[in-house]
C-alpha cells in the first residue's frame, strides 16, 4: 500500500534536473521527489496561515465594528427615551394646569349654584309664612261669615217672635244680607290669593328640585375633576420624591426649606375657601372642599418638590454624544501613573461640544485655575457646588445667574489634560461627593 502510494507520488512529481548556464560553464540542479513534496507542503503551509492570519484579522475587525455600532445604536436610544420621558413629563404638567383651571371653574360654579339654592329655600320659607297667613286669614274670615249668618238668624228670629213676620224691618235685613255677600266676595278673594300663593309655592318648589338636580350633576362633574387632579399630581409627585431617595438626600429638611425660602407662610398655593352657611347661619360641611384643599396641598407639595430639584444638580451636563471616560474615586494618573484621587467624572466628546448647568445656581468662579485650564463653578442651593473644567470657551461670567439647561461654555483640552473632555465635580460645602449619585437619580426625570 505505502509502495503504491510513493510510486503514485513519484510518477505525479517525478526527479526534475534545473540547468543553471553562467560564463563559466553549465551545472544543474536535482530535484527529488522527496524535495518537491517537502516544497509543495511548505508553500500550503504557508498559504494556510496567511488565509487563517487574514480571517482571525477580518473577523475582529467584524466585531469591533458592530460592538461600536451597537453602542452608537444603544447611545441613540437612550437620548430618545430621555427626549420622550422629559415630553412626558411637560404634558403631565400642561394637563395638571389645564386640570386645575377647569377645577376653578367648576367650584365657582358650585358656589353659585349653593348661593340660588340657598336664595331658592328662603323664598320657598317666606312663601310657606305667606301661606300660613293666609290660611290663617281665611279661617278668620270664614268664621267671622259664619258669625254674621248666625247673628242674622237671631236677629230673624227674635223679629219673627216679636213682630210675628219676617218681612218687618226690610232694611235692617238687607243690610245684613249685603254685609254677609261682602264677607262671601272678601271670602272669594282670599281663596284666589290662597290659590296664587300656592301655585307660587309649587313652582319654587320645581326650581329647588331643578336645582338640586343641577347641584348633583355638578358635584359628579367635580368628583371626576378631583380624581384627574388626583392622578396628575400623584403620577407627577412620585418621580420626584424618588430623586431626591435615590441621592439618598434628607427630603424632608430640603423641602421645608424650599417651602420657607418661597413664600415664609407655608407654601404658594392657598387654600379653597367656599361658602358653606345654611339658611339659618349654621356651618355646613363641605367635603368636596375639602377633598379640593386636600389636592391643593399635593400640587403644592409638586411645586416645592420641582423648584428644589430645579436648585439641585441633577442634570447631565454633556447632552449631546460622548464616552464615558473615568469614574470618581481612586485611578492610575494619565500623566505620572501613579495612583491618586479623581474627585469627579470625565465625559469625552469632540472640541466645542455643549456644557449645560447642571441645576439651578450663580456662576462664583469663571476663567483659569491652574491644571483644571478654564473652568467654571457654580454655587447651588443646600451648599451644593458644580465644577466644569478643561473647557475650550466660557460662555458665562461670575456673578452671574444660570437656571439648568442653559448653555455654559464649550468643551475642550485646557490645563492638565489629555485630549478634549469634560471633567465634571460635585461638591458638599467644599467635599467632593460622586457626581453619578445625581445624574442616575435624575435621568429618569430630566
């Protein structure tokens, strides 16, 4: 078997002589069969590793493409779900503003409504007194009629017994019978106005029951107002009370402090007050307002809760696309090597990139400080303090105020650094604290 297969081999690459013709005179060369698998196997070899070299090279090439474009993919992402979150929240809020002007309007109504069925009860009183007294008055009459006829009668008789006849004294009798048909006409027009009066009275007693019915419909249109007011505030309040847990910050202080510092009373908003006297001075309850004040309160526990994460630094201050490039804490120093604290966290993106405010806050500091190149600092509330720096350009002066979001300078390469970033700190009365503690508590806000 082997014997064949060496006489297939020799008769496929059988022995090649090379003539090699110089001045000096012709020598050749011998190639074996042995030399020429050894050559082919050598060059298939070769050939193996640059086709294997080739793919190994194509196929990280692949990959870091698509992990390059998958970030690229997943950064874009993130920036719409932020864009459709901070959209969400203004409608949220515009809704909770028209909701609560549609809710003015309706108590205002509810109180008009209370004050005609308040006037509607008393004149249904004073008609009933009315009533009685005539009532009263025709009963009067009527027995004063009923007197008369029996005083008439006496008199008959008593003429009847003394004169024997009915017919003596004709005027005296004719006077008695004029005076019973005034009593039977005054009789009459006491029962018309007996009659008037109470159709008056039955035609406010439908207008009270008109407007109980409208003052139902009313307070059912109400009821469904609160409960949207309700859901409004409640679904704008809970992600920011979650900002303020998740930086792990003391809520309660921050708020009452807010709260103070906006009106020294206890808050923008003041209560509803309506009208709720009955018909005779007493104090009724009045649940629906009540349940009004009660969502006053959240809007203005909402209200303080937004201008205090306004003052806050809870805003990325890099916008626009970037790479995250170190975190704070403990790092080996880009420029020496050796191990040191990095007191903030670093944001890498082209030269001129935007810089915004990441709060509320006045502008202490604005132009160089040594290695940090151009940097600006901003004073927040709450002793809270921002540092941007390495900037390129500065777009604000010190002194000046800036509200979250504004535009604050450019950035750059500045001072002691190794290409164009944004190195970001927060601090606390002067002690660094980590930035990212802010900037994950409010993404899901702003």
């Amino acid at each position: 078997m082997v014997a064949r297969l060496l006489q297939k081999v020799q008769d496929i690459l059988p022995e090649q002589r090379l003539f090699l013709k110089s001045d000096d005179g012709t020598r050749f060369m011998r190639l074996s069969t042995g030399t020429q698998v050894g050559i082919l196997g050598g060059s298939a070899l070769v050939l193996g590793w640059t086709i294997f070299s080739t793919s190994v090279l194509l196929m990280d090439s692949l990959n870091s493409g698509s992990a390059r474009d998958q970030a690229l993919r997943e950064q874009a992402m993130y920036g719409a779900r932020l864009n459709d979150l901070s959209l969400e929240r203004d409608t949220r809020a515009e809704e909770a503003r028209k909701a609560q002007e549609r809710f003015y309007i309706a108590m205002a109504q509810i109180s008009a409504m209370q004050q005609r069925l308040l006037e509607s009860e008393e004149r249904r009183s004073e008609l009933e007194t009315g009533i009685d007294a005539i009532h009263e008055t025709l009963q009067t009459a009527m027995r004063e009629r009923d007197d008369a006829i029996d005083r008439a009668e006496l008199v008959i008789a008593e003429l009847e017994q003394v004169t024997g006849t009915r017919n003596t004294q004709a005027g005296m009798l004719a006077a008695k019978v004029a005076t019973i048909e005034a009593l039977s006409d005054r009789l009459m027009q006491t029962a018309e106005g007996r009659d008037t009066v109470a159709q008056h009275a039955e035609t406010a007693q439908q207008e009270v029951e008109e407007l109980i019915y409208a003052a139902k419909l009313a307070e059912e249109r109400t009821e469904r107002i609160l409960d949207r007011l309700e859901e409004a505030a409640t679904a704008s309040l809970e992600p920011l009370e979650q900002v303020l847990q998740q930086a792990e910050l003391p809520a309660d202080r921050i708020i009452e402090t807010v709260r103070r510092t906006y009106t020294g009373q206890g808050g923008p908003l003041v209560p509803l007050s309506v009208s709720t006297r009955g018909p005779n001075g007493e104090d009724l309850q009045d649940p629906l307002a009540e349940r009004a004040n009660t969502i006053l309160s959240k809007f203005d526990e909402l209200n303080l809760h937004r201008m205090a994460t306004d003052m806050l630094p809870f805003y990325q201050p890099v916008q626009s696309s970037y790479r995250f490039t170190s975190g704070f804490g403990y790092r080996r120093d880009p420029k020496t090597g050796g191990r040191r604290m990095h007191n903030g966290t670093d944001f890498a993106a082209p030269v001129g990139t935007p810089l915004l405010a990441a709060g509320d806050g006045v502008v202490i500091q604005s132009g160089w400080a040594g290695g940090y190149g151009r940097m600006i600092t901003i004073q927040h509330e709450f002793g809270y303090t921002t540092r941007y720096a390495h900037l390129s350009r500065i777009r604000v002066s010190q002194g000046q105020r800036v509200s979250r979001g504004d535009r604050i300078g450019d950035m750059g390469s500045s001072g002691r650094s190794t290409g164009s970033h944004l190195h970001y700190e927060v601090r606390l009365n002067g002690t660094p604290v980590n930035p990212m503690t802010f900037i994950r508590a409010g993404q899901n806000v702003f």
